[in-house]
C-alpha cells in the first residue's frame, strides 16, 4: 500500500490572497494530508469573510486526508490583527514563523513537501527581518550552500543561473563555478526529484545572439563555453549556450527537460507568458520538496474571493507527485 504523503502548506502574507487561496483548497480531494501552517483564528474569519464554508481542524499529528470541506491547521498565531488588503510589520514574524515551522517539519521527516503562498518580502523587512525570498530563506534554514530555482509550467521548465540580483551584476556572478553548481544541482534533482534517467539541459547566451562570436560579449567565449564543455566531459547532456532569442521554439523545447537562463528577466517572462497562473516554482538543490505559487500577494484581492487558485492548485498537484515519485 502506498505511504501517504504529508504536504504543509503556508499560505504566506496573511493581509494578501494567501489565505483565501487556501480555504477554496479545502474541497478538493488530494492525493495526500494537507497540513496548514497558520493561524487558525485568522483563516476562521477569512472563511466568514469570504463566504467559505470550511471546518478547520486542528493538526495534533493525525495521519489521514481531512474530509473534502476541511483542513487540518498547524495553529502558529499571528502577531497583530489582520485586515485583508493592508499590510503590517507587526505580522512579519509570524510569516517567516511559519516557513520556519514548515522547514523545520520537513527537515525532520514528519513532511514530504512544502508549499508555500505568497510573501511581501518588503513588509517582512519593514518587521527588521533580513529577508530576500523564500529560496534564500529555506536554502539558510536547511545549511544549503546552493539551490535553483526552477519555473515549471504544462511544456516548460526554466531554471535560472542567478536569481534576485540587479542586472548590473549578473555578468559577474556567471563564473565556472557558479555554473558548475548550478548545472549538476539541475542534472542531479531532474534524476531523483523527476524521475528522468538522462536530463537534456539546454542553456541561453547571456549576451545577445549569444555573443555573436565575441562582438557582442565576451561572457559565452571565456565563460560560458569552456563550463558547457567541461560538463560534458563529464558526460552531462548540454546544448549551447544558444541566443535566449530563439532557444524559446519547438525546435528546442520538444528536446529539452528544461533551458536555463543566465538571469530572472531572460527566462522568466517567456514562462509567465506561457502558463501565467497555471505555473509553479520549485527550489532545487534542497533536502526536501518545495514548490510555490507563480504570484503574488494581490493585496487588492483579499477577502473578496476572487483570487483564481490555479497557482496553488498546480503547486499542490506537483508537490504530491515530486514525493511520490511521479513528476
């Protein structure tokens, strides 16, 4: 008989769509238990606000799914009221509280996956936190040295060589070595998190027309190139560095388990554009499962209703088949 797989779920933000997303996750029949780090008072008055009729149970180490109409809650309490639609510094602790709750119960085996809502990582830094994501947060938090973040959406995945920074920095932070741990971090967890035998990574130029040969850029010829090369050597499947212009076509796509872009901007718009709402984030490189929704908090959605679950949904979905083995 299969092992039941344990799923937390935070649902970020408290004052953004977080929260309702999750109540309208309460009458779907999952594969698995789906445990809610957060308030429970707080979702109890979003569900009156919003109209949802959801029975909140509290989460005491129960190994079973939650009957369709409920979830079971892991109480972390909020630190100040909540109000949808208006952020407060005094609730900022309380978000990171509960990734550090989730964290922790995965990095201990009690969990297989967590997922995460949106954050506002402003206010959180408003609440005196240094804090530049969920990627850097768990990465921190489990003594991970480097993670990946990958996009996935229906026909593609985009990881990404570098993440948060200004683009003023991306040409240096692209060295052999970056792109070394990234790429093995990717072949590694397309192997045991995907169940793919021999991943295709296809990977961008960082310059236009991927330098062009030197003219425009140096980067491919006395970085990129030499890197590519050396993994596959080591008998790593890679394709390029191909223009970012024209590596986004069935041509490519059809081969490719995922393309990785040298930075944010240069892969992620292709994504958004091709499955916003319907995509999910994945960290690789860490010791356990997460995935993510594709978007923020929409502060002027909250309590309303109105806020499309798909994100969520699709994070949920892919979390239970990365831990069952079936992604």
């Amino acid at each position: 008989m299969k092992k039941l797989s344990r799923i937390a779920v935070t649902p970020g933000e408290p004052a953004g769509v977080g929260p309702d997303l999750v109540l309208q996750m309460a009458e779907h029949i999952w594969d698995a238990q789906i445990v809610v780090f957060a308030d429970i008072e707080m979702l109890t008055e979003r569900a009156k606000l919003t109209g949802v009729t959801t029975q909140l149970i509290a989460y005491t180490g129960q190994t079973e799914k939650a009957p369709q109409g409920s979830l079971y809650v892991e109480h972390i309490p909020c630190d100040a009221p909540v109000t949808p639609g208006e952020l407060s510094p005094d609730n900022g602790r309380y978000v990171v509280e509960t990734l550090r709750q989730a964290c922790a119960a995965n990095m201990d085996g009690d969990f297989d996956a967590v997922v995460t809502g949106p954050v506002h990582k402003g206010i959180i830094n408003q609440a005196g936190i240094s804090f530049s994501g969920h990627t850097e947060y768990f990465a921190a938090q489990s003594n991970t040295s480097d993670v990946v973040m990958m996009l996935s959406t229906d026909g593609l995945r985009v990881t990404l060589a570098t993440t948060h920074i200004p683009l003023a920095y991306v040409s240096r932070a692209i060295t052999a070595e970056r792109l070394d741990k990234v790429i093995h971090i990717i072949n590694t967890d397309l192997k045991l998190k995907f169940g793919i035998k021999e991943p295709k990574i296809f990977v961008c130029g960082l310059n236009p027309h991927a330098g062009e040969d030197g003219h425009l850029g140096r980067e491919e010829i006395d970085v990129i190139i030499p890197a590519l090369d050396k993994l596959r050597a080591e008998g790593l499947n890679i394709t390029g560095p191909l223009p970012a212009d024209t590596i986004f076509n069935a041509k490519y796509l059809d081969e490719a388990d995922t393309v990785l872009a040298m930075y944010h901007d240069q892969g992620l718009p292709v994504l958004k554009y091709k499955g916003f709402g319907e995509a999910v984030n994945i960290t690789l490189g860490l010791p356990f499962i997460r995935t993510s929704v594709d978007h923020g908090t929409a502060l002027d959605l909250a309590g309303k209703n109105l806020a499309d679950p798909g994100s969520l949904q699709k994070a949920i979905l892919k979390a239970i088949k990365l831990a069952n083995r079936e992604a």
